[in-house]
C-alpha cells in the first residue's frame, strides 16, 4: 500500500524493478546490476497515477530516481516529469557525459559506462 509518509513532504525512491539484482549472490559488480533498469511507459503511467493520489495526502513530493547503472535514471525522470504534464528540460550536455553507454556500459553487459566507472 502507497502512503504519503509526511504531510508537507514525501519522497519516493525509484531504484528500478530489477528484482534478480537485488540478490546478487555476493557479486562484485552488485552495484551496477542493482541498479540496471529502465521503467517502461507502462510502468511510469502507473507511477504517475499512484503520484497524483499522493497529492491528496501530502503537500509536495518527491520523487528520486536512482536506477542510474545504465544511464536510465535522467529519461526516466523526464518521462514522468511529462506524464504528470510538468515542464521538461533539456539536459545538460556535461551530465550525459556520464552516462555514455558507448563506452563500455549498457543494460546488455551488466556494466556501469567507463566514464562512471572511471570516477569511482
């Protein structure tokens, strides 16, 4: 059950639904597969309705998304920040730097981008 935890402000967590990368067995890589997923329209909508019943129960609210081991974390955002009709914003191009999946990271591998893997 979706409750609004605090009446002036609630935030919401969107680590993805990667449900076999959460019991990662002890791998090494268990951040960068934790955290690989994209939600889909469907999925978003779905948010997007459970979002605005929250607005009845609390003041503002907000909404973090950290499923960022393949970059999907910015689109996901601006995919929701539409659906719930708010204003989109480009990115700035420093920040999709760094999540270049061209360089050695994507869903497919399981891999973080080098560029994020090299400030770590």
């Amino acid at each position: 059950m979706l409750k609004a935890t605090n009446p002036d402000l609630t935030i919401v967590r969107m680590h993805g639904r990667n449900a076999a990368g959460w019991s990662g067995n002890g791998q090494d890589n268990w951040r960068a597969v934790r955290y690989l997923y994209r939600y889909n329209e469907s999925e978003l909508r779905e948010w997007a309705e459970r979002l605005r019943k929250m607005e009845q129960e609390s003041r503002e609210i907000l909404v973090i998304f950290n499923n960022n081991s393949g970059g999907d974390a910015a689109d996901n955002a601006k995919q929701l920040a539409a659906l719930l009709g708010q204003e989109v914003e480009p990115y700035p191009p420093q920040q999709m730097d760094l999540f270049d999946t061209g360089s050695g990271g994507s869903a497919e591998s399981g891999q973080q981008p080098q560029k994020y893997r090299d400030r770590q």
